[in-house]
C-alpha cells in the first residue's frame, strides 16, 4: 500500500508488517501536514485482523527530523480555535497508533526530533543505532511540544528527566537516551532491522509485556504532592538560570507539566494543546521561528559557496597574536593543518601558547580528549620563515592593524604561495579595497573576518572585493565551514556588516553618556532589555584603544551620522589609560577571583575622567534609553540592506545573532522592527529627529511603513528565508 508518497505498509512476515515513513523526493522525513493527512490515511487503513505487530521505520538516513517549521508562520497566525483543532486532530491520530490492537516497535535511526521523537514515543518499544539522536527541541524556537510529548515522555522517564529534556531542548545521545528509559535498545545501524524485529516477535510472543507499558503512558501519574513539587521546583530552579522572562517557553513547559501529570492522556493532550496555543501567539516564537528559518536559508546558502569551491587541505595564518594564535588553535582543533608565522621567535612563542592554552581549557572542560589535543598541537607548524607556504591553499593574514605593514605582508607572502592559493585579510577596520594594494592577482584576494576570541564567536565575515573571484569567496567559505564557523558573504565597505551596524549602536551609548545618563544604567537597561552585556562593559572587552581606532575610522567613512570634534567618553578612557580588562580598568575596575576570572566592579575613578565629557543633564527612561540605542542599529542594517552589502534581511539578522550577541528573541534588528511595528518605529525615529541622520528612516523604510509592511512578509527578505524544505521541530 502506498499512501500519498508519504507511508507505505510492507507485509514481512509471520503477520508482522512494517510501515515505512519515505518522503517522496526529500532527503528526509518530515511532518508536514500533508505528511500528517498521509499517516492518518495510511493508518485508518490498516489490516488490523491481519496484522500480529507492527515496525515503524523510515526509510532515509533518518527517523523523521520533526514538524516543518516553513508552515508554522502561517499556522500560528490563525486563530487558538483552529491551532487548537488542529492540534487536537494530530493528538487523535497519535493516541490511535498507541492503541493499535497489536505491539508496536519504532526502528531509529539518524534523528528523532521534535514531531518525530512525539511519533516515536508512541510506540511501545523504541530500538536505536548508536549514532541516532533524540529529542524535543521545542524550547528553540519559543513553543512546547504539541502533539503529546510533554504527556507521554513524563510518563515514560519521570517528570524530572522529561523536564531536563524538555527545558534545555537539546538533542540526546542514544547512550544518553537509553540510560533515561527512552530507547530499550541501542544497536549498530547495520543491526537495526534484525533487532527491531526480534524485539517485535517477542512482544507477539508475549515474551515482552508491553500492554503494562502502554498503560503507564495513557493512565494519569501517581506522584504525591511533595515528589510533584520537588520534580517541578528543581526544574524551575535550573530554568531561572538560563532562561530569562525573554523566553517563557521553558517556564511553560514546567507550569504545564505540573498541571498534567495527573490527568489522563485525553485531559493531558488538550491541556498541552492549550499551553502550546499560548506560546505560539507571542512574538518571541515568531522571532525565533524566522530566525531559525533565517539560518537555514545561510546554511542552504553557504553550501552552495562550498559545494562549488575547493577545500583548504593546508592552511597559513600570518600573525601569532590572539587572534592568528585563535586561528591556528581552531583550524587545528577541527583537522586542517595551518602554518603559522611571525618575525619574531617571542611572538611564535606567545602564538604557540595561546593555542595550547585554548586546548588546556578543552581538555578541564572535558570538551575534548588528550588523544584529540595532541592531534590538534601537531596540527600546528609554528615558523619564522615561508618554508610550506607553496603547499597551502588559504592564507590568512592576521598582522597589525596598519595599512602600511598588511599590504607589505599580503605582496611579501603573494610570492611564496601557488597560483591558486586564496589570501584573506582578516581586518576588521580596513577596507578590501584599500589593502590589495599591488597584488598581482587581485582575484584570489578578499577578506575573513573573524571576531574575539575566534574559538568562541561562530560567525566569520568573508568579503568579497571588487576583484575577488568566486573561486576565492567559495574557498573561504569552505575553510569556514571547516572551522565549524558560521560564514556570511558580505560586499566591501568600512567596517563591513557587524562592525558597521555595530558601531552607531556603541555610538548612542556615547552620546547618552555626553547628555548625562549614568553608563552603569545604561548597561543595566540593555542587559535586561536582553543583550549578553551593556556597551560599557563590551568597551571594556574590546579594549578602549581598539575601540577608539575602530570609531574613529567608520566615523570618518559615515561622517553625517556621527559626531565630529566632539570627545566621546572612549577618547576620555583611552587619553586616561584606562583600556578596559587588559588593563585592569575601563569603564568599571578588573580583579581575578580564585579562579583567575577577572570579575568586574564599579570604579568612582571612571566616573571622574567621563564626567569630563558629560555636557548634559537628561532625565530619561528606560524606554528612551532602549529606544535611542536600538534605532541607529536597526537604520544603519536597513542602509547595508539598500546598499546590497548583504543579500537579504535574513543573512543580518544571523550575523548581528552570532557575531554581537543581538537578542534572540528579538530575532534580529529586522525582527526588532517588525516586533515594534513599522509605522512605530518610524515614529520612534521621528521622536528623535534632532539627534541628526543616524535617527533618519531611509526613504525605503518609510514607505514601507506606509503601505503597512514587514520585512518577514516582504519577497525580499522571505524568498531565501521561507523556501525550506527540511526544517524542522
């Protein structure tokens, strides 16, 4: 039987069939809902007289790897009565699977996730391969599980174990999973059909009793009041450390568990049907939705770059400082050899180790084995010399940040490698175009900006310039992805995408200093707004000198919206000495605890050399305060867009989310935008209008706004973003 190319049913036998999940034309499984309508179909059709036992397995590499997310836009903005009929219809046909007069074994390998692990839980056994992966990632994108996994999976492993599962929504092991209760047999891929089936046949034979397991899933639980509590009250304890009221999925997910446990699965279903709803309306899971459908557009994207590109079998970095030494360390660390040189045997050294002491934290954190970090420090060629350099295919030039000096490297280093290699300068002020000075092949040029520290910040910057090939960009790209980075092709500009939005952003923060409002409040206000960290204390990061060259070269390039000949309170730090945490003392003083982990305070000394730059005495609120730091950010991405410095709205939204730690719920400066509304936001700008051309909608933005657009409803932005066809929950 084949039902809408979606299942099919195989007689094996001894009355033993198998349904078979194969997605006509996918590379996986996933459960759309016409895959639903097939299932169902498929399932009200079964031979249940002739039928002793049933395997539910798929037929691609994986189980099935969830719900698609390209229809939940769509389905959450109808209203609670159809998501919840809906929903209700998906519970009725999981509840018939579970109840089928016969055992059932779920077969998985690959992923089980979201909607798939909710599938897989229904049958009375669940066999695994040792590389599958299980789980209920719901709380990602600001939702629950909806279609029983918040009753079922309670009951199968114990609310608190379901709670971890649930709350952290990251996918587990098969070691893990069976450890928990969730699998009860983890086999060699090559093993999954023979293992499954025996178990099958003994549950026919009533060797396994699986009616009592089945009872446990669909009865109400029997914890008392204190166990309940304990359960529950840990849970909201671990999620009150990572989740903040941002993200109300988790604590959702609590509050409706303990409202569920002792309800039957009928009552249950719709009680998670109903929380669900809830979080399903709110504008965090929106944000969170696009985002990952943003991020699976770049992913699309970027293995097109790679796919036609060669990959990098012998890298070089020039420069041994943090970052050349954070390049080599993460080039190393994920299997691609590197070069790296400086002039200096103290600068080899300092470089060397910077990566070993990257590795020594791995090996603390226990992220990664001996084995693995002496293959990652021999993967690493220290060198005073050029010696290799004809074998490598990428070089990534990480020298001072002076024009003069790069463009010397870049030609020096031009002569030592093969015609083919790639040269990538990995400046972060300077532009492609001012640095390719006399390259002979201009073509093989283009920048890789990588941020700090390089083995934590995922995203990688590759610009291309006017001259830089696609063979260069796909090469970059390639190594990137290498590296496991997250790489975004963005044209050549000052500051190019992160550093050029991010900067009128670190820009208010000044003038809101200079018209009197506390730095300290500042960063209070955006750290609970839901930024990692206020621009104070990112200042401090950064270093005042490198924040004081890096404002005073985009200034100059965007002249019009930023201050001129007026001294901010960075040039007041950086004339005092104080740079930030290299120094000890910024915006706020740096002590090392026990540990050696420099823990911030505040410092009477940084308030007294500001005070000489404050010119004002404003009295604002927290919102005004949000307001004047998020506008010139969010006009500065529109101006990149217009500009085409990136492609789409969704490519900078996942570069501000993994490159400046932009709010997730916000889903991005384009997210932000259309959270607050378009004609609001206008109006916002226009509020602030004496503030100069950095409050200025575009032209673009304003008739947007007119016509009552958003950017995630736009062909623009949602062309590459909603064309997905394997995402999934």
């Amino acid at each position: 039987m084949n039902v809408e190319s979606f299942v099919r049913l195989e007689e094996m036998e001894n009355g033993l069939y198998q349904l078979v999940l194969d997605a006509a034309d996918a590379r996986m499984n996933i459960l759309s809902k016409a895959a639903i309508a097939s299932l169902e179909q498929a399932i009200a059709q079964l031979p249940l007289a002739s039928i002793k036992g049933l395997l539910i397995t798929s037929a691609k590499d994986s189980f099935v790897a969830g719900a698609d997310i390209t229809e939940f836009c769509d389905s959450f903005a109808q209203s609670a009565d159809t998501i919840f009929d809906y929903s209700m219809k998906v519970h009725r046909l999981f509840n018939r699977i579970e109840d089928l007069p016969f055992p059932t074994v779920a077969a998985v390998r690959g992923e089980a996730l979201g909607g798939g692990m909710e599938l897989a839980l229904c049958a009375d056994y669940r066999v695994v391969t040792e590389q599958a992966r299980l789980g209920l990632p719901e709380v990602n994108l600001g939702i629950m599980p909806g279609w029983g996994g918040s009753v079922r999976l309670p009951r199968l492993i114990g609310v608190d174990n379901a709670l971890t599962w649930m709350t952290q929504g990251r996918p587990m092991k098969a070691a893990d999973a069976l450890r928990a209760g969730v699998a009860d047999a983890v086999v060699a891929d090559d093993k999954l059909a023979a293992a499954a089936l025996k178990v099958l046949q003994q549950a026919v034979d009533g060797r396994l009793k699986y009616l009592p397991r089945r009872g446990l899933k669909t009865r109400a639980m029997t914890l008392n009041e204190l166990e309940l509590a304990m359960a529950c009250d840990t849970a909201e304890g671990m999620v009150s450390m990572f989740s903040s009221d941002h993200y109300p999925a988790a604590r959702t997910i609590v509050q409706s568990v303990r409202a569920s446990v002792r309800m039957n699965r009928e009552t249950a279903g719709a009680h998670e049907s109903r929380d669900f709803i809830q979080l399903a309306n709110t504008a965090v899971s929106r944000s969170l939705v696009n985002l990952f459908l943003s991020d699976q557009a770049l992913k699309r994207k970027n293995r097109q770059y790679a796919n036609t590109g060669q990959p990098v079998a012998q890298a070089a970095v020039l420069g041994a400082g943090i970052m050349g030494g954070g390049v080599a360390y993460q080039s190393a660390s994920t299997g691609t050899p590197i070069l790296m040189k400086d002039i200096t045997s103290q600068a080899l050294e300092a470089g060397t180790a910077e990566a070993n002491r990257l590795m020594l934290g791995q090996l603390k954190r226990k992220k990664m084995q001996p084995q693995q970090a002496l293959a990652t420090s021999q993967r690493i060629q220290p060198t005073l010399d050029y010696k290799g350099f004809d074998y490598a295919d990428l070089v990534v030039e990480a020298v001072v940040e002076n024009p003069n000096i790069k463009r010397a490297v870049l030609a020096e280093v031009e002569q030592q490698v093969g015609r083919d290699c790639v040269l990538a300068t990995n400046t972060s002020t300077l532009t492609v175009k001012e640095l390719v000075g006399e390259l002979q092949r201009p073509e093989n040029f283009c920048g890789m900006h990588f941020f700090n520290p390089v083995h934590r910040m995922p995203l990688v910057e590759i610009i291309r310039g006017e001259q830089t090939s696609d063979a260069a960009v796909s090469r970059a790209v390639s190594y990137a992805l290498a590296m496991k980075k997250v790489p975004i092709v963005v044209n050549d500009c000052p500051g190019f995408l992160v550093n050029r939005v991010l900067l009128p952003y670190v820009h208010a923060f000044a003038r809101l200093v200079i018209d009197g409002v506390d730095f300290e409040r500042i960063d209070q206000v955006m750290e609970r707004f839901g930024w990692p960290m206020g621009p104070a204390t990112l200042a401090d990061i950064v270093g005042m000198d490198t924040g004081h060259h890096a404002e005073g070269l985009i200034a100059a390039a965007y002249p019009d919206r930023y201050l001129t000949g007026v001294k901010t309170p960075t040039d007041a730090l950086f004339a005092a000495g104080r740079l930030g945490q290299k120094s000890g003392a910024g915006y706020y003083r740096y002590e090392a605890d026990k540990r050696g982990k420099l823990k911030k305070s505040s410092d009477p000394a940084a308030h007294d050399v500001i005070q000489s730059v404050v010119s004002g005495s404003l009295l604002l609120t927290d919102d005004d305060i949000v307001q004047r730091m998020m506008i010139p950010l969010c006009l500065e991405a529109m101006r990149c867009l217009e500009e085409g410095i990136a492609d789409a709205v969704a490519d900078i939204d996942v570069a501000l989310i993994n490159g400046v730690g932009f709010p997730r719920y916000l889903g991005g400066a384009f997210g932000y935008m259309d959270s607050v509304g378009l004609q609001d936001f206008v109006s916002q700008c226009d509020h602030y209008s004496d503030l100069g051309m950095a409050y200025q909608p575009t032209a673009r933005l304003r008739d947007m706004a007119a016509a009552g657009q958003c950017f995630y409803a736009t062909e623009s932005a949602t062309s590459s973003v909603t064309s997905a066809s394997a995402n999934r929950v």
